[in-house]
C-alpha cells in the first residue's frame, strides 16, 4: 500500500477529520489532504509524530519499504514487536524483547542463543540445528557487529552479580549456589502459582524481560528451582519435573 492509503486508512481507523489530524500534528488540512492526494509526503518530523500518534512504526507510514529485522537476535519485527524509545517512539532497529526503556537486553551472544533456541527447538528445528543457525547469523546483524561501542562500561555485568550474590544470601535450603543469570521472556516464565486461599495467580508481565536461571535441587530428587528477579524483586519458586506443581517459595522487593 502507498502512503496516501495508508494515512487515510489511519485517519479513517481513528475517527479524525483531515482538519482534527492537521491540528494534531502541526500542519494544515490542505497539506493532510496532499498527502492524501498522493501529491506530497509529509516530511521526516511529521512522520514521527504520525507514527506516534496512530502507533504504527515510520516504515509502515512508508509502505513497508524495508523489511525490519530486529538487530540483536534476528526476528522480523512487525509493528506490535518494535521496540520504543522511553518517549513512545518505535526504534525501528530492535524488537522489544531485545530493547526496553532504553537499554539493551543482551549483552553476552551465548545469553540470547539460549534464550532463543528454547524458542525455536519443537519448530521444525532441533536445537543444535537452532544453535547453528543463530551462531551464523547473529554476527551479520548490527548490534552484534557494533557491540563494542554499545558495552555500558560493565554496568549491566555488575547489576546481574548483585542479583547473584542477593539470591545466594537467601540461603534456601537444598538450593545450590547461583553462579549464573539468564534473560528470560516473561511469557515463558509465567508460571500461575496457587496461593495459601485458595486462589492462583501470576505474578509476571508476559512482554517483560528478566534474569533468572533453574537450579537442580541438591537432594538430587528431581525437583527444581526456579529463581528469577528484575531490579524490583527476586522469586524463588519449587517445581517438580517439567514445571510440576509449581510452589512460590519466596518474592521479595528489592
Ligand atoms: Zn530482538
């Protein structure tokens, strides 16, 4: 589709007149009627501003020019996976897993090959295959190349140890020792937990990125840790095999 539809389908979908979306970003009826008309296309400001206001990435407003693909782990992005900046505007190179309130999520390539082959494997891929395929493209993709100039001078590695040696001060019985965090996508990891009353809940955002990490009970009886935090909280929950009666053991503030 060419631009001119595409904003009069936008306006459309809204409810707005060409006067009502003029107003809205700062210019006049005629030019939102040249867009239309397909005589103009509004310039670089004003596509951000329409992209933020109908909440459609710029390349969508431009007919799909480009075929996005998330820079740090290779997804194609539609536009309800593009990430956004803190001020609500789409950065078009990263999904949102990848990139949120303006830091990055990986930092390590073996971190998100993990995260994503778990993904993958049951996808027509076994998971060496889906290691393989990551291990080959992933280098080829700009975050990964320009990773160097993007390290924020170790602040992330520190932010993960302090949550490592949190969790290891819990002390919980029959838990081994935290050596290792993982990102985790919430959607994974959001196990419903039956509570003392009765009721079960979730405590986790689906779309939210976390570090956490599974640990074999020390008993060696088959049962599991699951471990989990953000900068707001750490969870420690119990389950059996393959995430059998899960248990929340503990979810604490930070
Ligand atoms: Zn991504």
């Amino acid at each position: 589709m060419e631009t001119k539809s595409i904003i009069l389908e936008l306006r459309n979908k809204h409810e707005m007149s060409q006067d009502e979306l003029a107003e809205k970003v700062f210019v006049t009826r005629q030019a939102v009627s040249r867009w239309e008309n397909g005589d103009t296309v509004p310039n670089t400001e004003t596509l951000k501003l329409l992209s933020q206001l109908f909440d459609v990435s710029i390349n969508t407003l431009l007919g799909s020019p480009r075929k996005l693909v998330c820079q740090c782990c290779g997804m194609p992005l539609e536009d309800a996976m593009i990430s956004k900046e803190t001020d609500g505007s789409f950065n078009e190179s990263y999904c949102k897993w990848c990139y949120a309130d303006g830091n990055y999520t990986y930092h390590d390539m073996d971190d998100l090959i993990n995260v994503c082959v778990k993904h993958m494997a049951g996808q027509g891929f076994t998971e060496e295959q889906a290691r393989e395929y990551m291990k080959d493209m992933l280098p080829n993709l700009s975050y990964w190349k320009d990773h160097k100039e993007l390290e924020d001078g170790g602040a992330f590695e520190k932010f993960k140890q302090q949550l490592i040696d949190e969790f290891n001060a819990l002390n919980i019985k029959n838990m081994p020792k935290v050596e290792k965090l993982n990102a985790l996508v919430g959607a994974y990891v959001n196990i419903a937990y039956p509570m003392p009353n009765g009721s079960v809940v979730k405590l986790l955002d689906d779309n939210a990125t976390y570090l956490g990490n599974q640990l074999e009970s020390e008993l060696g009886d088959g049962h599991c840790f699951g471990i989990l935090a953000n900068a707001d909280f750490l969870m420690v929950a119990s389950y059996g095999k393959d995430g059998a009666e899960p248990e929340l053991l503990l979810y604490k503030k930070r």
